[in-house]
C-alpha cells in the first residue's frame, strides 16, 4: 500500500528499534511492542507509525498500541495503519479507547460492548489502562471503553 509516499506493511526484524523508539516517543503505557505482531507506515526508511495486534493467552485477539510521529498526524496514517490490520484478521478483534474515539471506531465495524461481555484478557487490558490514567495524570481523564468487532 503507498499514498503520498508512506507505505504500510507489516513489520520486520530490522524495524524494532524505530518501533521501540516510536512507542517511547508516544508515551506508550505498554513496553512489549515488538515487530512481530505490528503493521508499521514508513516514508522510505523512516518509520512514522505502528500499530499492534496483541493475540492473548485466552485466545482474543486485540487492537493495540497504535502511535504515529508528531509530523505526519492529520494525514489519515492511524486508519490506513488500522484498516491493514482489521484486513489481515478475519476473526473477532476487541479493543479498549477513550470513549471519545469510540463513534469514529464504527468505520471498522467495532462496537461498545459492556466490559464483562471481553474475553478475561482484553478486560484486564481495559482494568489496567483505566488504573493507569488515573495514576498517571498526565492527560485529561477520559473514560476507557471496550470495543469489539465481529467478523462479517
């Protein structure tokens, strides 16, 4: 995929350190990105945005860390990052977000759906978030929901 010369692909070996890097610059709450479970978007060498698809212990599958760079936000990289990784899996994915983010989520077909309705894992992700918001308060307070997305 190439549009205004970023390409999104699937991350390689040889892409963790921009991954890692790119996670840190994003504030990231969680530090085990790695390459083989991210789509990155890159200009040329440069990596400028990754998202995960965290596959749990219980068997879910769910949205991740999803950070682009500061310099290209606004040109539309989040749903392109995001519109590969919904495609390459045909199964149930669930994701926790800011309510705020919750209607533009709809593009993708994910819904709110109440947390005791989450697979264990993706509802301790949500527990885990909420708590470190409020401990972190480094951003406005917004609530957490969980979103899920079955296949068509």
């Amino acid at each position: 995929m190439n549009e205004a010369g970023i390409s999104i692909r699937r991350a390689t070996e040889l892409d963790q350190p921009a991954i890692r890097a790119l996670a840190r610059s994003g504030q990231l709450s969680r530090t085990d990105v790695k390459w083989p479970s991210c789509w990155v978007a890159s200009t040329g060498q440069r990596i400028v945005g990754i998202v995960q698809m965290r596959s749990h212990s219980d068997g879910s599958h769910e949205l991740g860390p999803l950070v682009v760079s500061k310099e290209v936000r606004g040109q539309g990289i989040a749903g392109r990052l995001i519109d590969a990784l919904v495609a390459a899996e045909p199964g149930p994915i669930w994701m926790v977000t800011a309510q705020a983010f919750a209607a533009v989520c709809k593009r993708w077909g994910f819904s709110p759906i109440e947390p005791p309705s989450a697979p264990v894992e993706v509802r301790r992700n949500h527990r885990m978030s909420s708590l470190a918001r409020v401990f972190r308060m480094r951003r406005p307070m917004r609530p957490l929901v969980i979103l899920e997305r079955l296949p068509a």
